[in-house]
C-alpha cells in the first residue's frame, strides 16, 4: 500500500528538516543512479522507502532466514537452467560490462539461451535469469521463482524487464514463470531434477496488460525520488508489507507514541482514510467512531488509561480446561525446496518440542524434544511427542496454526499416523488468539508476541546470555548441525540449546496462564483432593478476530 498524499502542514516538522539535511548531505557527492527492480519495489511499497534507498540506502543485516533463502534462490536458479540447452552465462564485472556482452552474444546467433542477461535503456537497468533467442531474433523472457503460485509482484517485475528490454531495441516474444509446484513430493536423498519440481506458466499477455501501468508507475518514482517532502510522510502498515523496510527503524524514532500501523485491526481503507485527516497517533481517535472494531476501542481505553483491560472470558476460558495441562512449544523449519521422503515445497518440518505438563493439584513436570542433524527429525518428533501426550489432557499452545505442521505429517509420514492423529485429536486452547481477543495493553499492540507478552503481564525478562533465542537463531543452530565434519559433541551443545530455548517458550505460556487464571497453588492443591471431574464438553467459540482482507 503507497501513502495516499502528504497530509495538508505548514511547513516541515524540524525532525524532518534535519532527515532531509543529513541525507542530502550524504546523498550529495554520489553520482545519479539508474532505477532498477530493488528501487521500483521500494516505491511500490512507500515512497519515503523510496526516497531513502535512491540517495541513502542501508545495509541491511542478513538474517539467516534470508541466508537460507538467497542460497535457495541459487540452487533453484541453477536448475532451471539445466533444462535449457547451449546456454552461456553473461559475465561483467559491472553491470554495463554486462550489457554490453550481452549484445554480443545476441548478435552472435550462436547462443540459444543467456542467463544473467542485462539491459540498460532510459535511466533503467534490469537482468534476466534466462532469455532464449528465437530464430527470427526475438526474445522469451523466463523468470525463476520460489513461490508455488505467480504472484502480482513476479508480474511488475516481468513487466519492468519487459519495458527496458524492447526500449534497448530488442523484440519480446514471450514471458514465462518458472515456479514450484507444490504437488511434487521429494523422493528423500535423489538429486532434484526440474521435471516434476518445476512449472512453468506463461504469463506475456498478464504482462502486456500491465505494461502502461507499470510505465506510468516508473515514471512517477523518477519523480518522486527528487521530492525530500517525503521525509515527512508517517508510518504505516506499509512498512511491513510485503517486507519489511530496512528504514523502519529510523522512521519510527519520529513516531508518535501510539502510530497507527499498531493498531489492531488497522484495514487498508481506515489507515488511508485516517492518514487524509492527517492522523498519525491512533491515541487521537474518537472511541465512538462508527467505523472502529471492538478490539479498536478497547485498545484505545487501554492507551487512554495506561492499563490492562481484561475481558471476563478470558479468566472464563482459562479456567475452563481439561487436565494435566501441556503448555507446549513447537519448533519448525520451513524451506523452500523440499529435503525429505515424501516432503512438498515450502512444507514446514517440525524438529523440536517443549512441554510443561500440570495436573490439577500443581504439579509440574517437564519434557522435550530436539533434533539438530542433517537426516529427518520428524519421525522421532512424532513419536516423542505422541507418547508424552498419552496421558491425556489439553494443549495450550501460543499459536495453534503450528500444528498444521503436525497435521502435514499424516501424508508425508504414513508409519507415524497413530501417534500423530492421537497428537491431533487432543483438545488445545489458542492462547494468542484468546488474549487478542480479550486482552489489552499500551504495551500490547497489533503486533504482540509470546516473549513481549510474558514481559508485559509476568515480568519476565529475555535471557541475554543464550546462543538460540528466536527461530533466526534456532534455524542457525540447525545449518550448523547439518554441516559436514562437524563434531557430535557440538550437534549435543546445538540441540541443548534449541532445548532450552522451546522450554523458556512452554514455561512462559504457563506463567501467562497462572496470571489470568488466577489459579493459586492453595486451590490447585484443593482441586488436587477433590473426586476426578467428568471430561469437558465442546468448548464455546472464542469471539470472532477480524481478518483484513
């Protein structure tokens, strides 16, 4: 989503100003540059976004996430091109060396295809992953995606390949999509071969339809990216989506205290239409507004007082529930070419689990599991977790969509079924989704997790010590572990510490659920001595969380 217009001011805030100094500043003694993919997705999403990557771009720490992706890229990239025969790889140690090649080899004729071709046409420089050259001279522009669909965002890109392509002189004839199909199951242990893994989709009339558009569109950020006005522009939703803006963290020291894009519920029309009236603070609206949700303006009395608002069915809920209690803490790995029997892309494997387990009377038993090697950990996390949760009992998970990766095992793992549908068929609470719905906080705002939410309710503070303390760092243990040569006892220390660190995660959904429950040690010890109660009935529907469409 682009921000709308400025809002009407009189004059610059100074922060602006000295934004818009000190980039000039800096921004002065580089050389124009040309437009390419990275700055039109930079205006796509914000033009303050834009503004900055043109004339003060920032490195951007590489996650390993984004490490794992990038090399993923690679590979797949690699065997697309496996599929097109007498293909040569443009080489240039600049992008106009590129260029330059590349309108040699095309005037050869004795190359079918190029892979890595460049263009520069008009202030615009783009690269091709593969271009095949018809006969008659035209050309077919092939683009490699990890995605197991053709995305919008593929299609602009095409189409910016497209305009600078024809604009250096050259014909296009065709535009395809090379993608994942995400029906293909991976025979564990074979090479990949792009028949089967590979679809291709032509795409050339989706992109001729947005050629105009897309035109007009780079024509604009050509502007744009001479008008500083845009420093004053405000956060918003936009600076998460669809990836979050290696800026942020700069803008939002201008924030107010309660910007918008933290409002929950926040749909793309009531930003739009609060940012025209020139509203950054969501702590400014009216609570009798008609368009607000409930969840709005219980956020909005929570800012106001400065406290904890707490709806009646949350404690209802929580106390509710079946015993033994298993706060448990899923681990998952989610990449997108496929490693194991029977896996399909993007399929998340579960590698590790954690569990706090409470009976009735108090007391609290701890189990877990980690898998940090190179070979397949989901027939042991099946097997493991399926015989802690024999006791019977209810889940209490932080958020329930892990278990899709649970369920995901009943294809892929058909030895396993009887552990697993017993794993599935256990009763489970949504923590996350019951305290978005009925919990509220300054602190706790649209964007709320379990480690901020134990900090806010339970005081419970973040190791500052450990190795592994989110997924980035657990998914770095796990390529550590997956290395060659490596050490046994250092796959022991990797595997302890993602041990330890989804333990912390069930630990703190227990803490979470002792301070709204309410539960003392007194009445757990009294239920403890009380006749066994019958096993609860259906449990009643949460209130409805809005979605954003």
């Amino acid at each position: 989503m682009q921000f709308p217009r400025i809002p009407p001011h009189t004059g610059s805030p100074p922060a602006a100003n000295a934004q818009a100094n000190e980039v000039k500043t800096r921004s002065s003694a580089k050389s124009q540059r040309r437009f390419d993919k990275q700055l039109f997705e930079a205006g796509q999403q914000c033009q303050k976004r834009l503004y900055l990557d043109y004339h003060d771009p920032v490195e951007e720490p590489e996650s390993e996430s984004r490490r794992v992706m990038s090399e993923t890229g690679k590979q797949l990239l690699q065997l697309a091109k496996s599929a097109f025969a007498r293909g040569a790889e443009v080489e240039g140690t600049t992008l106009e060396a590129a260029a330059k090649k590349t309108t040699e080899l095309l005037a050869s004729g004795t190359v079918f295809a190029l892979f890595g071709a460049a263009f520069v046409a008009e202030g615009v420089e783009v690269r091709s992953d593969i271009l095949v050259r018809q006969k008659d001279g035209s050309l077919d522009i092939f683009e490699v995606k990890s995605g197991t669909k053709v995305k919008g965002r593929y299609l602009t890109d095409l189409a910016l390949q497209a305009l600078t392509i024809e604009r250096a002189g050259h014909k296009v004839r065709g535009i395809y999509v090379l993608y994942l199909d995400k029906t293909y199951k991976h025979a564990g242990g074979e090479e990949y071969t792009p028949k089967g893994l590979i679809k291709s989709a032509d795409v050339t009339e989706r992109v001729r339809r947005i050629l105009p558009r897309v035109d007009e569109q780079l024509q604009s950020f050509m502007r744009q990216v001479t008008d500083d006005s845009v420093l004053e522009l405000p956060t918003g939703t936009f600076c998460a989506a669809p990836f979050p803006c290696p800026h942020l963290a700069r803008c939002s020291k201008q924030e107010a205290e309660f910007p918008l894009r933290l409002l929950p519920d926040l749909t793309r029309d009531l930003e739009r239409e609060l940012h025209e009236e020139g509203i950054a603070d969501f702590s400014q609206l009216d609570q009798a507004r008609a368009s607000l949700t409930f969840r709005q303006r219980r956020t909005l009395q929570a800012a106001a007082e400065g406290s904890l608002l707490k709806e009646p069915f949350v404690k209802e809920e929580l106390q509710q529930v079946e015993f033994p209690l298993h706060f448990l803490s899923i681990a998952t790995a989610t990449e997108a070419l496929p490693r194991f029997q029977n896996q399909k892309p993007w399929q998340p494997v579960p590698y590790a689990w954690a569990c706090e387990t409470v009976t009735e009377g108090g007391k609290v038993t701890h189990a877990s599991f980690a898998h940090a090697d190179k070979d397949d950990p989901r027939p042991q996390f099946a097997q493991t977790l399926g015989k802690h949760l024999n006791s019977g009992g209810m889940m209490i998970l932080w958020d329930a969509d892990s278990l899709e990766s649970i369920r995901l095992l009943l294809e892929s793992l058909p030895t396993e079924k009887q552990a697993i549908r017993a794993t599935l068929a256990r009763p489970h609470l949504d923590l996350r989704r019951l305290l978005e719905s009925g919990l509220f906080h300054p602190k706790l705002l649209a964007n709320r997790d379990l480690a901020s939410t134990a900090h806010v309710l339970c005081g419970i503070a973040q190791p500052t010590d450990k190795e592994v303390t989110d997924e980035d760092s657990a998914l770095r243990a796990l390529q550590k572990a997956a290395t060659p040569r490596i050490r046994a006892a250092t796959k022991e220390k990797l595997a302890s510490e993602i041990k330890d660190w989804v333990q912390r995660q069930s630990s703190m959904m227990h803490a979470i659920y002792r301070t709204l429950s309410e539960r003392t040690a007194a009445a757990a010890q009294e239920e403890e001595q009380k006749p066994a109660k019958k096993t609860v009935g259906p449990r009643k529907q949460l209130p409805p969380t809005p979605v954003e469409e």
